[in-house]
C-alpha cells in the first residue's frame, strides 16, 4: 500500500512538472509570406496615396471604374517573362480596394444585369458582354502598366478623365521581386523567380 502511494505521488509530481515547463511561450517570428503581403499591400498603399494627392482627381464624389493592369511591352497579361501572370488583376483589385476603405466612389463595370446561379455558386460578376449592366456611369477610369525591371516589377497606374480623355492622376512604385504575391505556382529562389513546384 505504501508503494503504490509513493509511486502515486511521483506520477502526480512528473505531472505536475511536466505542466510548468510546457507553459513557457516561444514567440514565433513572422514568415517571409506575411512580410512580403505587407510589404505587397503597402506599396499599393502608396499608389494610392500618390494618386489621391491630387486634387483634379475628385475621386470621393465621381465614379471611378478600375481595369486590369497589363505589361508595357505587349499592353496586354502576357509578356515574354510572364505568359500567364495574374498580377495585374491582383494589382488593379488592392487598389480599387485601397480606393472604396479611403471614401472613393467606385464603379464595377463587371456588374451583371441580375445575380446568376449555378448549382455550386452565385454570381454577380461576369466579362460576357450580352450580360452586363447596360447604364453605367463613369468620370474616371484608372488603367496602367507593369514593366519588368531588374530585381522586380515597375508599375505606373493613371487616372483618365472619360469625357476630356485628360490623364487627372499618376502613380508610380517598384516592387521588389521578393515582395511580389506568389501567383501561378510562381516561388522564389535565390532571388530568382520560379514557375512550377518547388
């Protein structure tokens, strides 16, 4: 009986020990993902910002329609480097984003003329053309470019007034190509990036 009370009490002791060593807390750095979309979302920031400055640009009361990013050399989402990127998408959706959290008046070109539904989803969206709004009104729209630079990618966006065809705004930012969102399997690697898996 004194056995099993003496191995009890040293069971309850390991126990007991072994709950005051697991609580001590490791901080946990942030990964390279994290600071690379911080990084990411605050050069869109500053897009924004460098756009919003100036004052012909009367984002918060005209409706300002966003389109997609294309590369300079092609003005289209291909280029030699990068066939099949979604950056510019990626690029042009943040900033309409920045745009609406800053009071920005934004138009979706994209809307469609009722919801469409399949049997896995609701839509709102669409690019066929028999299905979109028909009235849609627009002062600005907001294009741009990307070119690929040493060590990144440069992007120019502007501001076009629709009626005068005025450039009212630009902005201009690098961002570094480990900063760049990973994107069509697309990783990096010695500072090089990679399409495929890893």
């Amino acid at each position: 009986m004194k056995l099993s009370s003496v191995c009890l009490l040293m069971l309850s002791t390991t126990v007991m020990s072994c709950g005051s060593i697991s609580e001590e807390v490791t901080p946990v750095q942030p990964t390279v993902t994290v600071q690379a979309d911080k990084h990411f979302d605050q050069k869109l920031s500053e897009l924004i910002e460098q756009l919003t400055q100036v004052e012909q640009f009367n984002y918060q009361q005209k409706p300002v329609a966003f389109t997609t990013l294309v590369w300079m050399d092609t003005l289209t989402l291909a280029n030699a480097q990068r066939a099949d990127t979604m950056l510019g998408h990626q690029v042009s959706s943040s900033l309409k984003t920045e745009l609406v959290q800053r009071g920005g008046k934004v138009v979706e070109h994209k809307s469609a003329q009722a919801i469409s539904m399949s049997k896995d989803a609701s839509y709102y969206l669409t690019r066929n053309i028999n299905e979109l709004s028909q009235n849609i009104e627009v002062s600005y729209v907001l294009a741009g470019t990307m070119l690929e630079v040493k060590g990144g990618v440069e992007v120019n966006v502007e501001v076009i007034d629709v009626e005068s065809h005025i450039v009212v705004s630009t902005a201009r930012a690098f961002i570094s190509n480990e900063y760049l969102p990973e994107l069509n399997n697309a990783f990096l690697k010695e500072g090089k990036i990679y399409r495929g898996q890893l």
